[in-house]
C-alpha cells in the first residue's frame, strides 16, 4: 500500500525544474522524477524587472538609502511600543526628507513618482506609507487640489518639508464613508469675517484620524453643515489649527489618542471635538467655491451635486495609493511564499531526495494563481496612475470619472484580495511564516487588513464602481456616448445572445488559451450581471423603493463590480503581454494571463449556470489550470525575482534571493545557539 501511494505522488509531481537562473534562481530544487509537461523557456530576469518597471533609479535610491540605515528597518512585530514605532516612522520620514525627496513636488507635479514612492515603502513599514499618504496625499493634496494658489502659496513648502504636520479629519464616530452625512458645522461669523467650527454632539466627534494624536498642527476639516452662508451648498472644507508651534492645542480643540490598534501602531489616530473654534475666512479651502465679506456665497458650478462630486473627485489619489501600497505587499509576500516553497523539502520517495514543497500540485494551485493574479493587479495598477496622471493634466470630465471609478474598484479589490493571499502565503509557509522575524510585515495581515475601510470602506466602493456601470449601461440605450472604458457595453445585445453550442463545448487547448475567448467571456460576465441587476432594480424599485430595491440586490451589485475590475484586470494584463518585446519573457507573461482568467471563468459557477461553459469545458478548463500550474511553477521564482526586492528590504531569512546563507541560521542565532 505504501509502495502504491508513493507511485501515485510521484505521478502526481510536476515537470523537471530547469536549472536556475541568476540571483534567486538559485533556490530551484533538484530534478525529480516527475511526468514532464511543456517547460516555459527560462527568460532574463533582468528584462523582466526593467519591462515592470520604468522608475528603477528611484527603487535603487530608496532601497539603498534603508541599506545605510539599517536601524530604520524594524519589523512592527517585534514588541514596540505605539510611541516607540511612531518614532521610528518620523525617524524614517526626515531620513527620506533629507535625502533631498520632495513627497508633496511629487504629489504636486510626477504624481506617478509619488505613487511608485509609496508601493516601494509599503514593505519597509506600512506605517511610514500611511504617514506619507496622511500628510501629503490627504492633508497636502487637499490644500493644493481644493484650495487656490493663496492656499499653496503659504502652505506647501511647510507641508513638504514636514514642518507642519497636518490631517484630514473627515471620519466622524458615527459617520464614516457617509460624506453627506457628517455633521461638524461651520457657520459664518460676518462680525469678525470667521468661520465657528463646531462638533454638535458625539457622534460628530472626528475619528481615527491620523497624524492628530501627536503630530498635527492643522487639518483639514470637510463639513457639510446648511448654516448661513452654506446653506444648501453642500460638503465644503476648512483649514483649522489643532496646535500651535509649541504643541499646545488650539483654543476649542479637544484630542485624545485612539490608542493601541491591531497593526499600524506607528500611525498617531486621534479623536478630534471642536468647540466653537474660530477660523479666518480665508480657511475655506475655495477653489470650487467661496464666500465674500458679507457672506455672499458663489461657485463655477452650477450645482451642490458637481461641487460635491468635484470635491471628492480631487481624494481619488489617496485610493490609488493604497492601490499601490497593496501591490507592494503582495508582491513581498509572494516572493517569500514562492521562494520558500522552492528551497523547502519536505517528503519525497523511499531512498531518494526530499521533494520541494512548490513541486506539489497542492502548493501550486495555492501560490501560482495568486502570482498571476499579482502580476495581472500590477500592470492594472499602472493603468490607473497613467490615467490619474492624464486626468490632473487634462481635468477631462469623462476621464475624472472614469479614474474614480476605476480607482474606487481596484483598491477595494486590491486591498481585499491582498489581505486573503497574505493569509495563504503565510500558510505556506508553514509554522515558519508564523514567527514574526523571519515574515518581516510581508506576511502579517494586521497592518494591511485596514487598507480595506479607509480611503472608503470596499463595500461602499464597489457599489459606487456598480451604480456607474448602471449609469453608463442606461446612457447607452438613450444613444449617449460611451467613454472608452466602458465601451464593451455597447457590444452587450451581441455578447448577450446565447453561446454557440459548438463554442460552448470547445476544448481545444489553443482555443482556451486564446486571449480572444478569454476577454470575451470575462466580459460576458460582466454583462450579464450588468443586464440582470438593472432588470432586477427596476422589478424591486416599482414594489418597495429604490433604496430597499438596491439592498435586495446588493450582493448582486458587489458581484458585478468585482467582474468588473477583473475584466479590466486581463485586458491590461494582455496588453502588457502584446508590449513585451522578449519572447521570453512574452511566454511567461501570457502564461500568466492565461492562468488567471481561466481560475475565475472556472470559478464562477456564472459561466455554466448559464451555458456558457459545458461540463467537458469546465473539466478541461481545470486540467488546464493544472497544467498552467505545473508550467509557471518552472519560472515561479525568476518571476517573483523580477519584483528585485533586495533581501534587506524584505527581511526575511526564509525568503532570501540567495541560498548562499543559511536561511535557518538567523533561527538558531536568535535562540542563543553558537554558529
């Protein structure tokens, strides 16, 4: 019996590895006996690392500044106090600053700077990205994107260079993603030419805001109150003082540390209650309104409606950033998972060598789907920073909604699918990706599990992504324009129509892997969730409301957004396959691309609901997941190399580039064992 299981779990094991490649490659295991299947060819991981990336001067300027200074990189796990790490974060930001980086110059003009800047920090200290974000993207960015040349004037070089420390204090107790819900009031004070910021109860006190524990000195107050000059206007934002130079709170302000969180400790929350605080005129942030001496109110737009949207529509930055930090941590966790799984042995036939762990199919259909899924999450990433860049030097409107939109719906995926894969990697990892050291914060959920409620809870965002599909799937049958975006929904009647029987049950490889095939059906699915939730809404809206008609659907509604972005996801990912001049590089990038749309057409019970995909389809779709498994497992780790995240970064001794050191010896040293 025993010889018997050992025949079937050599049946079972992937092709040879081929032998390594340069760096990390290294780490391949010996060749076993398994059954062959077709190898990738081994492809430079030096092009592949300048084909990802187009700012490496930047990465070898950050990475190596955190080389001089070692004594920056403490993992957050490691007993630190929450003063203790907000130190080191500060400690970090002023080493950055005087290096000669500009943050808010960033920001302000090469925002694709700003954002590359941040996915490179988020696995040196999630919290110094956050920081980052807090005082320039938030606290700086809305001074300069909803305040007027005045504003910047006095403010930016001070924000820049961290000599004013600010927030952007719009969370309130009781409303969180609710914009139009807060409740902080500030009125007109025509006497004395000020505004009077005040919390009206407890639920309107501000919360979980960062950088107002300890640090801030202003921030940035959104409140939609109707008060006087207000009245009716909408959402409008406030610059007011919480300290003076000394760090005395201002007149009226009341601060309170949030204390201890589950991760992000090095991050200073506070709770923020206003009480009659006066503030110039001049603090309200007016770029799309303002208001006279006399309290005479005007705006270039023409309603509350486009004031509020063009408001909100200067944030998106903050969810591209955390869209970005969250690719910089999958792609850390990945390169430790997938390194790991390639050096470790475990098991293996009688008198013969251990078998790496990645060559059983099971770490496989772990790990493989999840580096194409990175893969296909990055190159959509860099849609969404080039076109946020062209929308701030356009201010085109079609494309300010479509970066809205797009960004709302890849952070909310973005950061959820990162937090799940941080929790498999970890798990493959075994009791290894347990022990804080050696995981560094690559593999430790708690720092990145918050990126899914701030800068917008992902429930709340993928309905927005929904409703302006539903939007834009309306328009289409008034014969409005579609913006480029979302123009396969002018194809819906034809894509709509039931699938040819002869297509339905086609199992040819070539055909499966065909990229036409892929993207139409990862569209299809879109628009038939599309088609259903609008016909669903209109059925519900007649009986009981909009409101509770959206509730009843809303499931639906998260289940569209999602095959949404995922769509968006495999046509930048094939894009990027067609740019790709080395062909072999170009055959590991479509492997990928193919990997990741047949999981989610497998996946998604959608497809053979609906006839899509026949039973035959869907069980050669699966072998063909294993087999693409079995192949990208071959180049796993020149793949995971081509992210070049140098080993002082990550930290940690089960994830090295090399296996010149032993990876257990940090272990033994730590334990008091002599080397």
């Amino acid at each position: 019996m025993s010889a018997q299981r050992v025949a079937v779990l050599q049946r079972q094991l992937q092709a040879t590895i081929p032998a390594g490649e340069a760096s990390s490659s290294a780490l391949q295991p010996q060749p076993t006996s398994a059954i062959a299947l077709r190898q990738l060819p081994r492809f430079d991981v030096t092009l592949m690392e300048h084909f990802l990336d187009n700012q490496l001067a930047l990465k070898a300027e950050v990475y190596e500044l955190f080389r001089q200074h070692p004594e920056l990189l403490v993992a957050e796990e490691e007993g630190m106090t929450k003063e203790e790490h907000r130190e080191l974060v500060r400690k970090c930001l002023r080493v950055i600053l005087a290096a000669g980086f500009s943050p808010m110059s960033f920001f302000a003009r090469d925002h694709a700077k700003y954002f590359n800047l941040a996915e490179l920090l988020s696995l040196v200290d999630l919290s110094l990205t956050v920081k980052l974000g807090v005082q320039y993207s938030l606290w700086g960015g809305s001074v300069i994107n909803l305040g007027t040349e005045r504003h910047r004037r006095k403010y930016f070089d001070d924000i820049d260079r961290f000599r004013l420390p600010g927030c952007f204090a719009m969370t309130e107790l009781k409303h969180g993603s609710n914009v139009a819900g807060l409740q902080t009031e500030a009125i007109l004070d025509v006497h004395t030419d000020e505004w009077i910021v005040n919390t009206p109860d407890d639920g309107a006190i501000k919360w979980w805001i960062g950088n107002a524990a300890e640090d801030g000195k202003m921030a940035t107050v959104p409140s939609p109150d109707g008060s006087g000059a207000l009245d009716d206007h909408g959402v409008h934002a406030f610059i007011v003082p919480l300290r003076d130079d000394g760090g005395a709170l201002w007149p009226g302000v009341e601060i309170h540390d949030c204390g201890y969180k589950v991760g992000l400790n090095g991050i200073d929350n506070g709770a923020i209650r206003f009480t009659s605080v006066r503030v110039p005129r001049e603090n309200l942030l007016d770029r799309f309104a303002t208001v006279d001496r006399s309290g005479r109110y005007s705006s270039p737009m023409t309603s509350a409606t486009k004031r509020f949207a063009a408001t909100l529509g200067e944030l998106t930055g903050g969810r591209v950033g955390l869209t970005c930090a969250s690719v910089g941590v999958l792609k850390g966790a990945l390169t430790i998972a997938v390194r790991y799984s390639a050096q470790r042995q475990q098991f293996g036939p009688p008198d013969a060598p251990e078998v790496a762990v990645l060559d059983y199919p099971s770490q496989q259909m772990k790990l493989m789907p999840m580096l194409a899924t990175c893969y296909a999450l990055y190159f959509a990433k860099n849609k969404l920073v080039e076109k946020y860049c062209e929308m701030k030097r356009t201010k085109d409107e079609v494309l300010v909604a479509d970066v809205h939109t797009l960004s709302a719906g890849l952070k909310a995926y973005t950061t959820s699918y990162t937090n799940t894969a941080i929790g498999i990697c970890r798990e493959c990892c075994g009791g290894h990706g347990y022990a804080a050291r050696p995981a560094a914060s690559s593999l430790c959920t708690s720092s990145a599990d918050i990126f899914q409620t701030f800068e917008g809870d992902n429930t709340v965002l993928l309905q927005q992504v929904a409703a302006l599909l539903l939007k834009e799937y309306r328009d289409s049958f008034r014969g409005s324009p579609l913006a480029a975006t979302w123009s396969y929904l002018k194809v819906w009647a034809q894509d709509s129509l039931p699938a040819n029987p002869l297509v339905t049950h086609e199992t040819d490889v070539s055909h499966l892997r065909d990229p036409a095939f892929l993207v139409r059906a990862l569209r299809y699915r879109s628009a038939r969730l599309l088609h259903t939730l609008a016909a669903r809404l209109r059925k519900h809206s007649r009986r009981v409301g909009e409101f509770t008609a959206w509730n009843k659907c809303l499931l639906h509604v998260l289940a569209l957004s999602r095959a949404h972005i995922e769509s968006v996801m495999l046509v930048e990912m094939l894009a990027a396959v067609n740019a790709c001049v080395d062909p072999d590089c170009r055959r590991s990038l479509k492997a990928l691309a193919d990997l990741f749309a047949l999981d989610r057409i497998y996946t998604d019970i959608t497809f053979r609901n609906d006839d899509y995909i026949a039973p035959e389809k869907a069980k050669a779709i699966y072998r063909l997941i294993e087999a693409l498994c079995g192949e990208v497992r071959g180049v796993a780790v020149p793949l995971v190399d081509a992210f070049a995240i140098p080993d002082h970064i990550l930290r940690s001794p089960i994830g090295l580039s090399t296996t010149s050191v032993d990876p257990y010896s940090e272990y033994l040293a730590a334990a008091g064992f002599d080397s």
